[in-house]
C-alpha cells in the first residue's frame, strides 16, 4: 500500500480526536452516494488484503465522497440453535470479527472506524494480527469503549445482528469478501468496484471516475458473455435467507 495513503488513514483519528478537520471531501449530495457494502470476516486471506490493497484506495482518491460505505464483519460463520457463533476461521477470528463490529459501533464516523479495521486487517496481511491491541496506541484511539464492547454481551449481539444481514442477502453469498455496489453483488469481479461505483452514480461522476466507466461496461459485457450473469439480477435486501457461503477460492491458500 503506498505511504502517502497509509498515512493519511492513520492520521485522520488523529485528527478528528483533536478537533482539527480532516482533508475536505467533495460536496456529494447524499440522495445521489451509492451504495457499497463489504461482507467480509477478518482472517480471510482474500478479505484483508481487498480492505489493504483496494478499499483503502477511495479514501485517497476521492471516491468515498460518492459513496455510503458499510462493513460487515460475518462472513461465513454459522449461528447455533443456542445462538452461539463459530467462525470459518476458528475462535481467534470470532474474537476479532466481534472486535471489529465493535468499533463500528463505538467510532459511527467512517474515517475512524475504517482507520482501525485497516489497522487490523494489514496486521492481518502481515500475519501479526495477534498484535491487534497495537492499533489503538498506533491511532491514539481509547481502548476502552471496545474492549468493554467485545467482552460483554453488546458485541455477541452486534455479531447477532450483522449475522442477520448477511443470512439476508439475496442472492445469497456464495463465498467472502462478498462486494455489493448499488445493491448488485460483484461476485468474483468484486476489485473492480470502483468502476461500478462510477457507473451507478447519478450526479457529475467525480474525478476518480475518469476512464472507469468503459472499464466498467466492458467488464460486465465480458462477465455476461463468459458466463451469462446479468449484474441487474441481484438485489441486497434484509430477508430471510439460508447462508450457503464458502471463502473466496478457499483452497489455494
């Protein structure tokens, strides 16, 4: 990840916890943001790595001013009769998924919660994400609020309710990191987001769009004729649905 983006999301915390005002974003009405969704569990190989090497990037493009970005750390775990939760990647990923719903809920300001999601899902990357607790000195963030959060009962049911969402999905996911722009899942063109996030945007495409949209067009008439997907087809909707998911290409890593 370049260092002028990796700096930029560890000092925005920063910034913010001190009063002094982040980078200015673009004046994007709120009727016309698109929406983007991540449906991810923080020790997936193919998750970290989409949080690290692509999503961090809209943050240092500009795209985020066009869009409503909402994380959902699940994935592929399974809820049992007696609401306890088992994760893909055993307990230590558990522990961290809840961590992470945590900080969404403590920090509701996307540039500080995404700041130390990516915190985590580089060390993650790094294979050092036992470190975790070593994001909030990096961040200067107060531990507190989180840890009491993953320890008591609120993070079980903020797990609870982010299981709810994803079980909804319709279609359902198939595998993580499950991408949905604008409510059409990506399936495994899921790195190519910000060109549909350009195409589905309504008002003056912002700069970072420039060039996107005929990669856009020409992707999706590429992904229709290989496989005869159509990317209308699919609504992201709250529903009841069964969760069939497995880890993007599970078995190569």
């Amino acid at each position: 990840m370049a260092g002028p983006r990796r700096l930029l999301l560890l000092l925005l915390p920063l910034l913010v916890l001190l009063g002094a005002h982040p980078p200015q974003r673009g004046s994007a009405e709120e009727g016309t943001k698109v929406s983007l969704e991540l449906y991810y569990e923080s020790l997936c190989p193919y998750c970290s790595r989409f949080i690290v090497n692509h999503l961090a990037g809209i943050f240092e493009d500009g795209l985020i001013d066009a869009v409503h970005l909402r994380l959902v750390p699940y994935g592929n775990a399974r809820v049992a009769s007696n609401s306890e939760i088992s994760c893909q990647h055993g307990p230590y990923e558990c522990l961290l998924n809840t961590v992470e719903a945590c900080a969404i809920d403590a920090w509701p300001d996307l540039d500080v919660h995404f700041s130390f999601i990516y915190c985590v899902e580089d060390l993650v990357v790094k294979r050092q994400y036992k470190d975790w607790e070593s994001c909030f000195e990096k961040l200067g963030l107060d531990a507190k609020p989180v840890t009491e959060c993953y320890k008591s009962e609120h993070g079980h049911k903020l797990e609870l309710k982010y299981a709810n969402q994803t079980d909804a999905l319709e279609p359902p996911h198939r595998y993580v990191p499950w991408v949905v722009v604008d409510g059409q899942p990506l399936l495994e063109d899921y790195e190519n987001f910000e060109a549909y996030i350009c195409k589905a945007y309504k008002g003056t495409p912002p700069k970072a769009c420039e060039g996107l949209e005929r990669l856009q067009m020409a992707l999706e008439t590429a992904a229709e004729a290989r496989n005869g997907v159509s990317y209308n087809s699919g609504v992201s909707k709250l529903a009841t649905a069964e969760d069939e998911g497995g880890e993007h290409k599970v078995g190569e890593y």
